[in-house]
C-alpha cells in the first residue's frame, strides 16, 4: 500500500471524522509496531460494538496489532460475532456469507499473487468457531489440504454467540446451551490436530490472557503462510454474555479453565516452517 | 502456450478479423470463448455435462493461456473462491451444471451484489428427485432474481460469442455484474456444428479493476466500509435505506446493461416473420426445435413467426411487446417443468390469455417439432371455440 493514498485532501480535514485523521495521523502502517506499542499509536479497530467482556474483541485488537504487514493485509472475515466489528477495522476486510472464508480467501490470495508477483500481500482468515469447525470446516481443511498461503484463524468462543446462544463444535462436553438442552453429547473438537494433519505448517493455540505470546504465534503463522505453507491458529475467547459471566472474569476465567487442564496453549510446528522462522528470527536478532 | 496471442479491442476481435470455420462441440466452444478472453484464473469441479469444457481449460491452463486454475471441493466452494478472486482484481471464469449451481445458489446474489464482473456458464440439467443428468433448464427459472444478467445461447455459435461477449458487457463499469451464459446441456455441450472463429493468436485487452465502481480487496485503496456489514449491522432506518438503495443501484446496473446487449448481441431478442400473427417464443435450443416446426406450419400455409429470446435478464419487455403488438397467438415450448420463460412473458404483455405455456418437455427428452405444431392447433381451436 502507498500510504499517500490516505493523506486527506487539503482544504477537506474539517470534515473527516476524527477517528480517520488520528488514523492518517499516527498510523501503524509499515512501522513495524507491535502489542508492546499499543497505545502509542491509533489501533486498526476502531471502538467496536461487541459485548463488554468479550474475549473476541480484546482478542481482535491484539491480533492486528501483530500483523507483520498491515499495510498489506486483507482480512477474511464470515459470519458471527466478530464481522459486527469488522466494519470498524481499518483494512481491507471481506465478509461474502457464511462458512466460506477459505475458499474466499484461497481465491483472493492467488489472484493478488497474479497481480503483485513482487509484493507480500497477506491473506488472513477471522473467523469464529461455528464458521471455521462447523459450517466451513470442509472449505478449512480442503484449503489446508491444498496448501494454500493463507493463515486461518479462529476466534474460539465455544458457542454460536451472535445468534443466540447454541452449541458449536467446539463448546465444552455437557454444556447446556440452545440447541443442546440436554448438554452437548460429544466432546470439543480437535482443531489443531486436525489442522496439523491436514498440512498446515504451523499451528497454535493460545487465549488473549498471554498477548505476547499470542502477538508472536500471529506472527509466525503469517510469516510461514508467506513462504512454507497454510496456517492455524486458535484463539480461546470465552463470551461472557452466554457462559453468563461477568465481563470483568474475562481473562480470570481463562486462567481457571487452563488450570483445570480445559484449555492448554499449543504449537505445533513443521521442521521446514522451524527452519524458516529460526532463520528469520535470527536475521532480526542481528539487525 | 501454442501462439503467442496480441491483446486487441474487442469489436476488432468480434467483429473486424476475420473468421474461419471449425468443427466443434459446446464444450470445445467454451474453450476457444476462453482462449481469446484473457481469463486470469478458473476453478473448476465436475458434474455432467459441464465436466469436459473445464477440462479443456485447464489444458488451457497446463498451455499457459491462462495464470491459474484449480480443481475446488465443491460448487458453493468455487463459486466463493470465484468471488474472492474476483474481489481480488482478477478476471475469471468457471461452469458448472443442476445440481451444482443448486449447491452454489447462496453466491449468486453475492457476486452481483458485490458487483463483480463473473463469467460463469451452465450447462443446464436436471436437477434431483428424480434425478437425470439431461438436457432441462429448470435451474434458470431459480435464477432469475440472483441480480445477474442471464443470457441462454440457442446453438454452440452463440454460445461462443456469448461467452466472449460477456466479458466485455460484465465489466462495463456502469453495470460490473455477473454475466451467466446458459446453455441446455448436451444438445449443445456434447453437439458438433460449424462455427465460425476469430482468428486465435487475438485476445481481449486485460480487465482492469481500476475501472470497477467498488474498490477491489488489495490495500492499494485508503481502508473504508465496503462489505456487507455497514449494510447489514444495524437495526435503524439508515441502514435499511442503504441496503435498499444498494439492491436498487444492482437492479438499475443490470438495466443499463440493455444498451451494451444490444451493441454486442444485436439486441435483447430476434424475430423471425414479424408481421405474423402466431408467435412461437423460446430461448435455448427450444428455438431451434420452434424453427423446424415454424418450417412445416408456414408450408400448411399458417401465419407464424419465430421470437428468439437471447438476453433473459433484463428481460427483453418493451421489444416483446413490440413484436407481439398484433399477435393472437404466442406459443412457448419450453425444457423444464416450470414454464419459468411462459410465466415471464405473461408477466411482461397486455391480453396475455393470448399466452401458452408449452409444450413443456423434461426427464431428458428433445421437443419434437410435432408438439409444438399440435400445441398451436389445439390452441386455435380453443380459440375459435370461444368465438
């Protein structure tokens, strides 16, 4: 991205809303600014009208403030609770219908391939747990299977929060939600396993309670799609407004769920994406 | 790549070079349409009778005609892969047939409601219970209000010319919708007949997404709410006014489009005799079974035309009006069970008792001429019954 293209016309500031001059103003593109800078700079997501509490949306602000490359980044996004935040994101972002992300995703990240053939433009996947291991998983895996160059990530709230409360793929065993009266009869699904053995290179599983690390496994599942392969990285982002928890108990909640062994962070990372990322992590640590 | 091909202006390929005749089948059209059109990238998936024109552009592609194709998972999943490489700024193409465009349906209001300029062809089938593989285009009628322009080729010449001309209307930045370009399956997928041909080493000028009237999905323009949330996230009445004048500006793109079918089409419909007062309207190969009964009933010595209906959306309203002015009679045989073509023409005239949907054929059989000539008869009587 030229960032020129942004610049306000002379003579029309007065008009544009204060939200896009601090953009143009203090903007992250090609600084190379990370978790550590936030509130250093205007962030990608502007305010947004999710719950308060929400995992998803502390979740959201960390994931673009990891981008490597925001500048030249477009995001696919598909239905759920974060495309409502979607709108107020300061990038190219797609959200067509729901469940198809990946295969939006596989054809936009060829096409930019064919027009900028010198140029990194990186293709990531947002979406929720029902869109990416329910409704989409075939278009999930069969991008995987295809080894496209595109990061996945998934915003693992363990439930269909915007329509209501029902069980997804990934809600704990026993849970009574909507559409589980009786409990949910099978267990959460195995997603980084799945995506391991579907051939992503790298694959990670993490919660906003620890944000460098999860700036960093953004950072390196992007990286490796670039270069090696698909990507995978699962977010656990609990909602408070369905588990009926206080929006405070967010991160709290986290923290218990890990300790009574619900919720562990993972990677799992091929020996080619090791050898790349241990390259460009050293190269940086020379500079 | 074969021959190295020189990127031209369209009425040069279209209309100045000169054209040869080959021998070739629907699918093999497909292929020479896609040859010459500067498609970056297609997907593709199998299904009967589609099957073969897509294998023919992937040796399009193993020539290097064309920057990429794959094989998908599925049709719901092309033609969201489609869409996202159309947001990207590509120009692309796939196909698909019945069941699959059934499997797809959910993307076809999405493409044009995005505005992007898809060329999709179907090969239109039957589509399950009971299930057949044959020629039946029930899967138009399901169509019909996706905001696409619809274009039904009688014969593999038009579907050719279609299908290059599709592109160039599709991109006219004051329409930017999808075009599908229809086809009953096998009678003209799996037909050979003569076709004439610009010459191969010529190509349309690449698509250029600058010219698109909604911004493509790269990061070269400034970040602003271009999906379909501020559309669809609020529950006020800005939001639903900005969603309707949204759907309204697709279905007024889709109207601006007339005057590009009629510079590249020749216009929205033909008419054959056009002082008749017995009308045969079809589109597809229904057109040419009309014309062989249109022969035997102008020999009987009955006053018959023949209305050859090639662009289905827009709708040709105020030309079938014209053409039907005086008519008592207007017979449209038709392959599917719907009679979606018979209730459109209803829709569009005045006295439309003067309107009779069928002979109707689907399961997979042709439409004798026969039928069709009983089907005026029988309607003539009726009519002189009344009187």
């Amino acid at each position: 991205m030229n960032k020129s293209i942004f610049k306000i016309t002379p003579c029309f500031e007065d008009i544009m809303p204060d939200e896009y001059k601090e953009l143009v103003e203090s903007d992250p593109f090609g600084k190379g600014l990370g978790v550590s800078q936030l509130g250093t700079y205007k962030e990608l997501l502007e305010e947004h009208p999710l719950c308060a509490g929400c995992g998803l949306a502390l979740s959201l602000r960390l994931i673009l403030a990891s981008l490597p490359n925001p500048e030249d980044t477009v995001i696919v996004g598909s239905t759920g609770c974060s495309a409502l935040a979607f709108p107020q994101v300061a990038l190219h972002n797609i959200h067509s219908v729901f469940g198809n992300q990946n295969a939006v995703a596989s054809g936009l990240k060829r096409a930019l391939k064919l027009r900028f053939p010198d140029k990194v433009k990186d293709v990531v996947v947002i979406a929720g747990d029902g869109a990416t291991a329910d409704i989409g998983l075939d278009m999930v895996m069969q991008s995987w299977f295809r080894c496209e160059n595109i990061t996945t990530i998934m915003l693992d709230n363990e439930a269909y929060a915007n329509t209501g409360g029902q069980e997804s793929g990934m809600s704990p065993q026993g849970t009574v939600l909507n559409m589980a009266p009786k409990g949910k009869k099978f267990p959460k699904i195995s997603m980084p396993e799945i995506a391991r053995e579907s051939g992503c290179a790298y694959v990670a599983a993490i919660s906003p309670a620890q944000p460098k690390r999860l700036e960093k496994m953004v950072r390196r599942a992007i990286l490796t799609a670039r270069e090696v392969g698909p990507s995978y990285v699962q977010i656990f982002s609990p909602c408070p407004t369905n588990y009926k928890f206080k929006p405070q108990e967010m991160v709290a909640r986290i923290k218990q769920r890990e300790k009574e062994g619900f919720f562990k962070s993972k990677e799992y990372i091929t020996t080619e994406a090791q050898e790349y990322l241990a390259g460009l992590e050293e190269g940086k640590k020379d500079e | 790549m074969d021959r190295v091909q020189r990127p031209v202006e369209a009425s040069q390929l279209l209309f100045e070079s000169e054209r040869a005749p080959a021998f070739i089948t629907g699918s093999e059209a497909v292929m020479e349409a896609i040859k010459r059109a500067n498609v970056d990238m297609a997907i593709a998936y199998p299904i009967t009778p589609q099957s073969e024109s897509m294998h023919l552009i992937g040796d399009l592609y193993a020539k290097g005609y064309l920057k990429d194709y794959y094989r998908a998972e599925n049709e719901f999943a092309v033609m969201a892969a489609i869409h996202g490489a159309s947001l990207g700024g590509g120009r692309v193409f796939t196909a698909t047939s019945g069941p699959g465009t059934l499997r797809a349906m959910e993307m076809f209001p999405v493409w044009a409601g995005s505005r992007q300029p898809i060329v999709c062809a179907f090969m239109c089938r039957g589509v399950s219970l009971p299930p057949s593989i044959q020629p039946e285009n029930i899967e138009m009628g399901m169509l019909l209000d996706t905001g696409m322009l619809m274009l039904h080729a009688e014969n593999v010449q038009d579907f050719f010319d279609m299908l290059l001309k599709a592109y160039l209307i599709a991109e006219k930045p004051d329409v930017h919708l999808p075009v599908g370009v229809f086809v009953d399956g096998f009678f003209v997928t799996h037909t050979r007949e003569t076709v004439m041909l610009p010459p191969d080493d010529l190509k349309l000028l690449p698509y250029d997404p600058e010219n698109s009237p909604v911004p493509v999905f790269d990061m070269e323009t400034p970040p602003m709410r271009i999906t379909r949330d501020p559309l669809l996230n609020k529950s006020n009445f800005i939001s639903y006014a900005a969603n309707a004048s949204w759907h309204q500006e697709v279905l007024a793109a889709a109207e601006r489009a007339r005057k590009h079918l009629a510079q590249y089409l020749g216009g929205l419909l033909e008419v054959e005799n056009p002082n008749a007062k017995i009308f045969i309207a079809a589109s597809g190969t229904a057109v040419s079974q009309g014309r062989e009964a249109l022969k035997d009933l102008l020999d009987a010595g009955l006053d018959v035309g023949l209305i050859k209906i090639k662009s289905i959306r827009p709708f040709p309203v105020n030309e079938l009006q014209e053409a039907t002015k005086n008519a008592e009679l207007i017979v449209v045989p038709e392959f599917n069970a719907g009679g979606w073509l018979a209730k459109e023409i209803k829709a569009t005239l005045n006295e439309n008792n003067r309107v009779v949907a069928g002979p109707r054929v689907f399961g997979g059989m042709t439409i004798p001429k026969e039928l069709i000539i009983s089907e005026i008869h029988n309607a003539l009587n009726r009519q002189n019954q009344r009187l």
